[in-house]
C-alpha cells in the first residue's frame, strides 16, 4: 500500500481538527455560520435515519459543541417537531450563546430536567465536543446517566460525551450512541480500543471544508482498500513467485497453533509452506494437510538449513517459553530472514529487548504489548496510537497492536487502522492465523508494513465474512480460511 492509500479514510487528531476549523473561518468567514452549518447537517442526519421522530430532546453543554446543539434543536423546532433542550448550564462560549439565544425566540424551552430524556423519540448528545479529556463530572456525568438509561436512540454529534476523540479512551461516563456525525473530518480515536463500543455508526460530514489528507495522523481500511495491495497474478507465474513461509513453532502439546499458522499461509497465498515443529506433530501435518511440508526440529542446528530455504519465517504460535522455543527463537532472529514473531516468541522477546530488523513485524495482543513496554494493559488500551508507536520505538520494526481497531505502524509511514473485524473473533487461535496470513504476504513480496496492513485487512475482513454465514458466538479460526482464499483473489467470488 502506498503512504496514503486511495481506499483509506484519513483521520484526524484533534489539533488538525481544530487547525481545520480556523482554516474554513480564515480571511473574514463567519464562526457562526459554520456552527449553523454543522447544526443543519446534524438535523439533516437525524431526519434521514430516524424520519418518523417526533419529539426531540436534545443534551447541549456550555461550550460550542452545545451550540451545536442549539442549532439542531432550532431545526427541529422550525420543521414543527417537539423540541426540548437539556443544558448542564447556560452556555459560555460566545458562539452558543447567540445559538441559545436563536432558539429561545424562535420559542424554544430549555430545562435542567434530565427525566425529559425518558421521553423522546430521538436524543441528540451535544454536550462535550472534541476537546474533553477528562470523564465528565457533576450534572454533566448525571445527564449522561440519563440518557444511557432512557434506551432511547442517540445521535452523537461530533463524538459521544465522555469519549476521548484523539485516543478513543474512555474513563468514566460516556453516552453510548446510536450513531455519531463527525464533522468537518474523521475523529482518529473514535476507531480503535473503547470508543468503537460507544459510537455506534459512524459518519462524516466535512460541511463544505476542504480537508487535506496530508494533514491526517492515521488512515482507517475497510474492506476496499483490499485492492490496493492484492493484485490479479500474472498468468507466468509459478510456486516460486510467491515465496516461502516457514512457521516456526508447537512445543509439545501445541502444534494446533502452528498448523492453523501454516494453514493460513496458503490460503493467502504463499507458494510453499514449511513447519518446523516437534516430530510427533510431524505425522498430523502429512495426515490433515499434506501440502504443508512438516519437519521435526528438536534443535537450533536443525532449525539453519530450514531456514536457508526460506522466504519469510514466522515465529510464535505454540512455541513455548522453554529451553526449546528460546533456542529457536535465537536462531530465527539471527538468520537474517524476514520476521513475523507472534505468542510465545513475544513472551521471550519482553524477557530479553532487543532491536528486531526494520523489516521484522511483531503483532501483540494488548496483553503482550503491556509486557513489551513494561506496563499495565490500561495504559496500552488508554492510547493504542501512543502504545503502537512505544513499540516501534523499543524494538525498530513494524508493529501490529491487536484488538478491536487494530494498529499498524512503523517508522516514517503514518498508521494504518483497521475497520473490520467482530467479537467473535476473540478465541484462540485467531493471531496464530493472523501471523500466517501477514507472513504469506510478505513471501509474495509485499513490503513489510504493507504486508502486515494488508494482511490485517485480509484476516479481519475474512473474519466477518465468516460471522456472517454463522453469526460470532462459537466462531473459529479454521472458519475463515476458505473466506481468506475468496478474499485473496480480487474480483472472486464472495
């Protein structure tokens, strides 16, 4: 994938956020024409998803995000609906107080009422804007009891009050949307970690701003940008253009996890697949899947020649953290292959730091994250941007952070999340299959921070295909791997 990939929506932190509001006000342009601007696009949104509400109770704070509320509610009332605002206080900022002020003559009610929530047919949350960074307090964190209690539908203008728009942390109360409208851009936070469970859909509406996507601090893939990385093979082709993967894990008792490693490989593509396992794992290889070439290795010497034919080694998945898997480990980084290093390979790596290859990618799981960088898994989930970028740091390489509203960075390239993905995806196993895929990718050639965006992509979007033809609960990871061979292929089938 390119630097901005033409698939990819940009986001934006909160100081370009900003930088783009001063922008569109610049050489004489009216702030509260673009305050008027964002209210008519809000009540525009309100009105196409939930046509038939009626009574509109909008929560508008003191600052110009309540102004924003002002607006909506002002529109709802001019299209004769019943319209009633809840304020935390009266309005401070100069810009709400003439949006207050406009909906008062036009005849509009404010109260301090929070039962009124209970009532409506749609609420619309204006309280805090992008610039709260601390949980809501007082009659703010009570409104926000309110309105989760009232099991009415919320839209979220801007981002839900008491999420955190720059990182997605949550740290106390916040209103859990229906749908939220980002204005003038995308929200970077609101993708990743816990704001994906509080925004509801997500939509964008740039009022007729012009947004430089060089300004943006990540970009967000959905399943399209698939085509910027998978490309249709040339009809010469042979197993060699595609590389070879060699997984390199299951100490005893685990081999599940590495065969599920190896099975991803080709089914995302990898002309040849090894393992190098231990040799009562061998004979299930040949039994289950015979196009993966087992092979016992009971030591690092046995490991180099293996090695030496390889593309790409993938290292991790069931290797343990005893004397077996630590060799291993040693001898994989020091071969000078690229590197895909995953579970227990992790493990070893935070009881030992060292710098990897440039062109290494590790993927953590939060948990293993916090035991890269030495901290509690809070803090990595407060801010996955910031904990993303602390591994790429420590360790010189690209970094894949799991969870929902995965992370890809890497030095000098800006991060890559992504927008796929589903709950029934948190089973074991689904990080094995993650590192066969981006390690197949790698084979064919991708770049290394390509391949692990794309191979990320590939795994989640495979993911919910699979949720799909069954529902979450009781997924699998060995219920995706047909979905990853249709999903390989651009243009196939579905």
């Amino acid at each position: 994938m390119e630097q901005s990939p033409s698939h990819a929506i940009p986001l934006f932190g909160n100081e370009a956020l900003r930088r783009i509001e001063a922008a569109s006000t610049a050489d004489g342009g009216d702030a509260f024409a673009l305050m008027q601007r964002a209210g008519r696009a809000a009540w525009r949104h309100l009105l196409q998803r939930w046509p038939w509400a009626q009574r509109i109770v909008v929560a508008c704070g003191t600052g110009n995000n309540g102004g924003d509320g002002y607006v909506i509610a002002h529109h709802a009332l001019q299209a004769g609906r019943s319209v009633e605002v809840v304020r935390a206080a009266a309005p401070t900022s100069a810009l709400a107080v003439r949006a207050c002020a406009r909906f008062e003559s036009s005849g509009g009610r404010c109260t301090d009422a929070t039962d009124a929530f209970a009532h409506a047919d749609v609420i619309v949350d204006a309280i805090f804007g992008i610039g709260l960074s601390r949980p809501p307090q007082g009659v703010a964190a009570d409104m926000v009891a309110a309105i989760n209690a009232a099991g009415k539908p919320v839209l979220a203008l801007d981002v839900p009050s008491g999420v955190d728009a720059q990182t997605g942390n949550v740290a106390g109360a916040a209103v859990r949307a229906t749908a939220t409208l980002q204005l003038l851009a995308a929200h970077c936070g609101l993708v990743t970690g816990a704001a994906i469970d509080y925004c509801g859909e997500l939509t964008v509406d740039a009022l007729a701003t012009d947004v430089d996507r060089r300004e943006a601090q990540a970009f967000a893939l959905h399943s399209d940008a698939l085509t910027d990385c998978l490309k249709p093979r040339a009809r010469d082709s042979h197993k060699g253009t595609y590389g070879h993967v060699l997984c390199i894990g299951g100490d005893a008792g685990s081999g599940g996890a590495i065969a599920l490693c190896a099975q991803a490989a080709l089914r995302s593509g990898a002309g040849l697949v090894s393992v190098a396992t231990r040799s009562q794992h061998v004979p299930a290889f040949i039994a289950t899947r015979p196009e993966i070439m087992g092979h016992a290795v009971e030591n690092a010497s046995a490991l180099a020649p293996l090695a030496g034919r390889a593309s790409v080694l993938a290292i991790g998945p069931g290797l343990g953290q005893q004397a077996w898997g630590a060799s291993l480990f040693d001898a994989a980084i020091d071969c000078g292959r690229p590197l895909l290093v995953d579970a227990d390979a992790l493990n070893l790596l935070s009881r030992n730091p060292r710098p990897l290859p440039l062109d290494a990618v590790i993927t953590p799981h939060p948990g293993e994250a916090a035991r890269l960088l030495d901290c509690t898994i809070a803090s990595v989930q407060s801010d996955r941007f910031a904990a993303a970028q602390s591994l790429v740091e420590r360790f010189g390489c690209v970094v894949v952070l799991k969870g929902a509203g995965t992370i890809v960075a890497a030095r000098d390239r800006k991060p890559q999340v992504i927008s796929a993905g589903n709950p029934g995806m948190a089973v074991g196993g689904m990080g094995d299959l993650l590192t066969g895929v981006i390690a197949a990718l790698r084979a064919q050639g991708l770049p290394a921070f390509d391949a692990a965006a794309c191979g990320a992509l590939l795994h989640a979007v495979a993911g919910d295909d699979a949720a799909a033809d069954g529902g979450e609960r009781g997924l699998l990871p060995s219920d995706l791997l047909a979905h990853l061979r249709r999903r390989s292929n651009p243009g196939g089938a579905r």
